[in-house]
C-alpha cells in the first residue's frame, strides 16, 4: 500500500467516526423525545391488547436507542480528541501532506520521459 493510501485510509477513519457518531447522536435524541408520547399512550390504553402494542412501541423504541447510544460511546473519544484544536490541525496537516504525497506517487509513478541535452 502506499504511503498516500495509507494517510487517505487513517483520513477516511476520522471522517467516518464523525459521520456515525453524528448520524447515532441524532437518533438517540430522535428516541428521547418519543419517550414521553409512548409512555402517554401505554398509560391512555383502553385495553389490554392496545397497551401491549405500545409497550412494543416503547420496548422497540429503547432498543434503537440503545443501539445508537453505543455508536456514540464507541466513537466518542476519537471525536473528542479531533475536534480538540491542535489535533483538528493536525488533521488539517495531514490532508494538506496527503495532497503533496499524491503528486510525488504520480512522479514516481508516471510515465517519465528522459528529455537528454543536445550534444555539441
């Protein structure tokens, strides 16, 4: 693998951490507010079969958050430690060195044409 793969890979890994803890953060909040509306229709039931559905609901519901809450706790402290100032820099260095990387690989491994002097 090269060097330039090898940065874009470790890049991808800190995108993605951001993107899934975001996306599992949302739905953990997305759960908690339907939280108090289940619980309202557990307790307005009218009968048995109407509570169980809602218990399902809300079974259902805590599952998913839960789910999602350790998506945010795996990726936690990776976000964390990026978003920190001198580490976002980092970052910011190592997509700037992934730039530079690429185009030494595409000299390295182009097509390179020995353009010799004239000979007098």
């Amino acid at each position: 693998m090269k060097p330039s793969e090898q940065i874009e890979q470790f890049l991808s890994f800190v995108n993605t951490a951001r993107s899934q803890y975001s996306i599992a953060y949302s739905a953990v909040n997305e759960q908690d507010k339907l939280l108090q509306p289940l619980l309202h229709e557990i307790e307005l039931a009218e009968n048995y079969k109407e509570r169980c559905k809602a218990a399902t609901k809300l079974r259902d519901s805590r599952k998913t958050r839960r789910e999602n809450k350790d998506i945010t706790l795996q990726y936690q402290e990776v976000v964390n430690f990026f978003n920190e100032k001198q580490n976002a820099d980092v970052i910011n260095k190592l997509t700037q060195l992934l730039g530079k990387q690429r185009k030494q690989e595409d000299y390295i491994f182009g097509n390179r044409v020995y353009k010799g002097g004239k000979s007098k």
